[in-house]
C-alpha cells in the first residue's frame, strides 16, 4: 500500500512528501540471502517471462510464470506470492483486471504493472486499479529488481518505525533529527526526505528513477542526470567525516545505504 | 433533349426533391380532406334546405286538397305551375293521367320511391337537361301528387367549386413539384461541387479545398467546417509525413550506430573484456533510442487529445520552483547562476507531470546549448501571472536561436543545424509545444538579449482561484509543507 498510497498521492496535488514507507527492520544488514521472495510473473510473452524467471532465480528470488490473466489470477489467489509482476496486456483477462479481482478478494499482495503503455493517465490508472507500482516497457533489469524488492520487503504502515538506523546513523521521524555518532546532522529539507527514503529501504538498492518517483513525486525524465548531485551532497553531510561510508553507489543500478561492504 | 431529361432525373432522385415531393403531397392532402369536407357540408346544407321547402309546399297543398278537394288542388298547383321559377309540379288521378302541373310525367327515378330523391328533367326552355328533387305527396288513393325544385344552379355552383378545387390543387402539385426541383437543383449544384472536391480529395490533392458561395447559411457553414477538416487533415498528413522522414533520420542513425557498436565488440581481437564494453554500450545506445522513442510516443498522445485521468490543482508558482530547485545542483556543477523568480499562489488545473517535464526540458535544453562557466552565464526561471495566464519562462544568456529559425525549432524532431552534434532527442522543445497546446496555452521563443528566452503560456482556463474544500489532499499538502 505505501508506494501506491503516496503515488495516488501525487495526483492529488500538491503533497510531494512521499507517504510513510516501508519498515526498515534495523537487522536487515546481510540479509540478502535469506530474503528469498516468491515472485509471480504474469507476461504473455515467453521470451520476458523466462528472462525474468532466468534472472530472479540469479538473484536469490524464485519466480512462477503465468501465461494469461485467468492462469495468473487463480494462481496469484492461493495468496502464497510476495510480489506479483502483472503485465498490463494479456489474453483472457487483462492485467488490470486481475489485479482489481484480487484486491476484491481482498488480496493485498504487493503489484507491479508492466507495461509498454507509459503514459501519465496509463500509470495513474495502473495505480488506481490497485497496482503499486508501475514500470513502463522496456525497462533495465536492475530498476525491475529494484521494485520488486521494495515492494516484496514493504510490511504495512502501522509497523513503520519512528526511528532508522543504519550503523551509528540515526533519523528520528518524530523530531526531524539526524544523529551520526550522537553528532548531529543539518539536513536540508529535500536532503532529510532522501535520506529517509533510503533509510527506509536500508539494504536495498534504490534506482535513481525511484529516488525521483518517491523523494520528488516526479514521474517525468529529468533528461540529463539530476539526482546524483543531490545523492552526494547528502552524502557529503553523513558520510564525509567518517570513517565507514554508509552510502554507496551500485554500478548501473543506483544507491544503497547500509552498513557494511557495497 | 436527352440530357435536360437526365438532368431532371437525377434532380428528381434527390433527397431535396423527394422531401419537397412528400411536403406537397402531403399538402394536397389535407386541403382535399378540408375541401372535401367543405363540399359535403355545403351540399347537406342545401338538400335540407331544398327539402324543407318541399315539405312546407306539400303541408300547403294538402290543406288545400282538403278544404278544396281535388278541383281546388288542380287549381292552386296549375296557379303556381305557371310561375317562373324553380317549383316543379306533377298531379295525376289513381289511373296516372296528368291533371295538372309542370312536369310532363313522374320521373322514372321516382316511380317506385315512397321517399322521392333526384331525378333529371328536360325543362322547356332548355336544351340540356337539369336536375332536381322531388317528392312525392300522400293525398289518398285517388290522386298522386309530386311537388319538386329544379336544383340546377346549386349543381352548377357545385360544378364550379368542383373545378376550381382542380384546377388549384393541379397547379398547386405542379408549382410545388417545380419549386421542390428548382431547389434540388441549387442544393444538386453545391453537392456537386462538394462531391468532386471530396473525390479529387481522395484522390490524393490534399489541397483542394470546397468553393463557398459567399451568401452564408447552411451549406456554407458546411462547406467552411469541411474545409476546416481538411485543413487540419492536411496538417496532421505533412506533420505525419514530417515525422517519418524525421524518425528515419533520427531513429535510424542512433540505430545504425548502436549496431556498429556491436559489430565494432565482435571483430575485437581482446575477446570478452571488448564484449563486455561493446555490451554495454548497446544498451547505453538502446536507452537513448527508448528516450527518443518515449518523447515521440508521448508527443503523438499529447496532440490526439487532453489526458483527463492526470489533472491536478497545484500552485504553479510552488511546482515550478521545485522542479528547478531539482535541477539547482546539477547547473552549478554546469557553471551556471541559476536564478528562480516564481509567484507564489498561482493555482492552476492542468498536468502536473507535464508541465514538470516542460519545464525539465527548457532547464535542460539551456544547460545544453548555452555554455557555462562564462562570466554571465545565467539561467532564469520564472512562474508568473500574465494578467489573467499562467505562464512560465526559462531564459538563458546562450546563442539563441535567430528569428527566422524559432517557428522551425518548435517542430518535432527539428535540430537546428548548430545542434546535431549535441546529445539529445531533439524532441525538447516540440514536447514542450506540446505540453503548452495540451494546455491550450503556447510557447514563444524570444530573445533574452543576449540568449534565448522560452516562454510557456497556458490558457486562462487553467487558472483557478484556490484549491477548494474539496480538495482537501492538496490543502492537506501545503498544510505539510
């Protein structure tokens, strides 16, 4: 629901704070390999649904393959998945009603659209259909990993934490306040409101095009490069007086906060 | 011959004759129903008339049988037989031979009838014969009596209004006939020429255009809305045929290149290090197509019509102020001041994701083309309030782009010739073109002495006044501010 609610957010107006996201669960770090998700792939073209079942199961994931909407729905029903990919079109029943038979069922398993149709009132409708996220065609694997990811380890929003951590970094979202070695941290509005997000996805790697999706509620293409000059003056303000990095660069994907190696 | 014959044809297979047929038609129609009724009414009118005489005249004539006897009635009906007028008379004893009167003998059509009707008569001083009513009077067994009026006149009266109905309703089918033909035939001429515009249309001159009469109404309103259509037909047709030449040259270059980058890995002797450089730069190229391919497709979907789905309430002042706030880091590392003027409270409906875009593109096209780290260079921002349009503007201190080229750089897919060797789509500027039509706004390319100055208007419409209690996310949104 948390990337859904504060994408549905943005077409409301003027609230460019993402809504509360995802729990970081303070012992995440090194986790990965026991983090394994259940993936449903819903694509009606063999080629994508393989390569996307070759390339989770590369990455610690498994993934079942549904080949059209009727096939994907009675399987995403029996409620064992933690994230569905669900292309919009597909024979038999479209992914959008899919998805909206499942959230009927009450079915709140993470969602996200696929699709080559791309455009602003396209995503909205994604959104509005009960999807959580959605990524246009054709995509880099690493952004789809990205997703999935995030929505595959997002638990609900009563659970989110008023306090992360991240090594000796701490964001306290009561009081605004961020601490690295009880030093404490002047961040810039739009600087605390990144920094939250990635230490909300803590261990995760967050694309660029999430960063400007959920930190800005920009769903546009900034054309040239925009978000790595904000990434390191932030990283400037927490990492730059410190021994350990805790922000690093993931090479063709985009950043990750942890602590610990890259 | 022939072809007047062909000509009244075809006139008369038409719809606007057809009508004008059915509307006389159906004219005649009710007149004879009125008429016919008319006539009916008048002829009963004048039978009782006629009848009530014959009745009161036969009352008289029995009184007189009775206080006179029969000499006495053979007296009084000789007396008025010899009257001129209309009075018709027969009396005859029970063996039938006439005692008196003007008639020579009971009318053949009366004989029988106990209840007397019309007959016809040969009077003296006429040749044709005239018409009459009769009946016959019940005086005893011994006599017969038949009292009558020639109605002669009332016939010819009836005749007369007979004819005159005719006559009128034959001119009247024939007048209408010839005015529904006319009137095709002026309808048949301007269809004719709208026909043969449209064939020749079709035929693939694109430029013709429908003739008007100048006389306004109808089929001028027609004719203007047809030429209307086919002027924006043939505006998307060369815009289209525009477009593909454009994506041949910009698709296929990006594509040509990408397939030499592959190429240029295989035939490298180093082996899987080249590959793995080659790889990814395929994919680096194929991103760029994808980015070009996407601004096209969202060009195409902007021009076919509004996206109702995505319209949002938002200050643009705020929006715009944010957006190049994004971009504030990136053109100081560029080497530019960037300065951002936005009005604050300046709510407008519109596509908030597109008009970040617009804007994304002007701040991105001036950090492209115009060069920074110079003494002055600068780029401005700014949201404001033309009177009563929202507008916004990005300006910078660069070349510029010269007068007689700013129409030509709105265009999809035009790069000026400066600029081909720049990265980039080409499709900037007409998105945001685009974005402003989206808006029923516009965009004008002005000079920034020196430089470019981009101004985005969006139409008044899109103004509004403050987001209303209903609205209450985006009150809930500045509220979070």
């Amino acid at each position: 629901m948390t990337s859904s609610s504060s994408s549905v957010n943005h077409t409301a107006g003027l609230s460019r704070r993402p809504a509360a996201g995802p729990l970081n669960r303070e012992s995440r770090e090194g986790q990965d390999q026991n983090n394994a998700m259940r993936v449903l792939v819903i694509e009606d073209d063999k080629e994508t649904a393989q390569f996307l079942q070759k390339s989770l199961k590369e990455n610690g994931h498994t993934a079942d393959l549904a080949a059209d909407g009727e096939a994907g729905l009675s399987l995403a029903s029996d409620g064992t998945y933690d994230v569905l990919i669900v292309d919009r079109m597909l024979p038999h029943l479209d992914g959008l009603s899919v998805i909206k038979s499942l959230r009927a069922q009450g079915d709140r398993t993470p969602a996200l659209i696929l699709s080559a149709l791309g455009e602003v009132d396209d995503r909205v409708k994604g959104l509005r259909a009960g999807g959580d996220d959605y990524l246009t065609k054709p995509y880099a694997y690493s952004e789809l990993l990205a997703r999935v990811e995030a929505l595959g380890r997002r638990t609900a929003p009563e659970e989110q934490q008023t306090r992360y951590a991240v090594g000796d970094l701490v964001l306290d979202r009561l009081s605004h306040r961020v601490t690295r070695g009880g030093e404490h941290i002047l961040l810039q509005p739009r600087e605390y409101r990144l920094l939250e997000y990635l230490m909300q996805h803590a261990g995760q790697v967050v694309t660029r095009t999430m960063l400007l999706e959920h930190v800005w509620d920009y769903h546009f293409d900034p054309q040239t490069n925009v978000i790595d000059v904000h990434v390191s003056r932030l990283r400037a303000k927490i990492d730059k007086n410190f021994d350990k990095p805790l922000l690093h660069t993931v090479r063709g994907a985009g950043y990750t906060i942890r602590d610990g190696p890259a | 011959m022939t072809a007047l014959l062909e000509r009244v044809a075809k006139a008369a297979s038409t719809t606007a004759f057809g009508l004008s047929a059915a509307a006389v038609a159906f004219f005649l129609f009710a007149a004879a129903i009125v008429v016919g009724f008319l006539f009916w009414q008048t002829n009963n009118l004048l039978t009782h008339q006629v009848l009530g005489v014959l009745t009161a005249e036969a009352r008289i004539l029995s009184s007189e049988m009775k206080v006179g006897g029969r000499a006495k009635l053979a007296e009084t009906v000789g007396a008025m037989s010899r009257l001129q007028g209309t009075g018709l008379y027969y009396l005859a004893d029970d063996s039938g031979a006439k005692i008196a009167g003007n008639l020579n003998r009971i009318p053949p059509e009366l004989t029988n009838d106990p209840h007397g009707g019309v007959f016809s008569y040969q009077p003296a001083g006429d040749n044709a014969p005239h018409l009459a009513v009769a009946i016959p009077v019940n005086l005893g067994a011994d006599v017969r009596l038949i009292v009558g009026r020639d109605i002669e006149d009332q016939r010819a009266f009836a005749d007369s209004i007979r004819w005159a109905f005719l006559v009128g309703f034959g001119v009247l089918s024939i007048a209408g006939l010839l005015g529904g033909l006319a009137v095709s035939r002026l309808i048949l001429n301007r269809m004719d020429a709208i026909t043969s515009t449209s064939r020749s249309i079709m035929d693939g001159d694109l430029a013709r255009r429908i003739p008007m009469s100048g006389r306004g109404g109808e089929l001028d309103a027609l004719a203007q809305n047809l030429n209307q259509m086919l002027d924006r037909i043939e505006g998307l047709m060369s815009g289209l045929r525009e477009v593909s030449d454009n994506i041949a040259h910009d698709l296929k270059t990006p594509l040509n290149r990408l397939r030499n980058a592959a190429e240029a890995a295989l035939r490298d002797p180093r082996g899987g290090e080249a590959y793995r450089e080659g790889l990814e730069r395929t994919i680096e190229r194929a991103d760029e197509l994808i980015k070009t391919f996407n601004a096209l497709l969202l060009i195409a979907r902007l021009e076919a019509g509004p996206l109702e789905e995505s319209i949002e309430t938002f200050d643009l002042g705020r929006f715009v102020e944010d957006v190049a706030e994004l971009y504030s880091p990136a053109t100081e590392e560029a080497g530019f001041a960037l300065s951002i003027e936005a009005e604050k409270g300046v709510f407008v409906r519109a596509n908030r994701q597109l008009i970040g875009q617009a804007v994304a593109n002007l701040i991105d096209n001036a950090i492209k083309y115009s060069r920074g780290g110079e003494p002055g260079s600068a780029i401005t921002v700014r949201a404001y309030r033309d009177n009563s349009t929202p507008a916004i503007s990005v300006g910078d201190h660069g070349p510029g782009i010269a007068p007689e080229n700013r129409e030509r750089a709105l265009k999809r897919f035009v790069r000026l010739e400066a600029s081909r060797t720049l990265p980039g789509t080409g499709l900037g500027l007409s998105l945001v073109a685009a974005v402003a039509r989206l808006h029923h706004g516009e965009v004008r390319l002005e000079d920034n002495f020196p430089g470019l100055k981009v101004v985005v208007l969006l139409s008044p419409k899109c103004l509004v006044a403050a987001p209303g209690a209903d609205d209450s996310d985006v009150a809930a949104g500045i509220a979070a501010q």
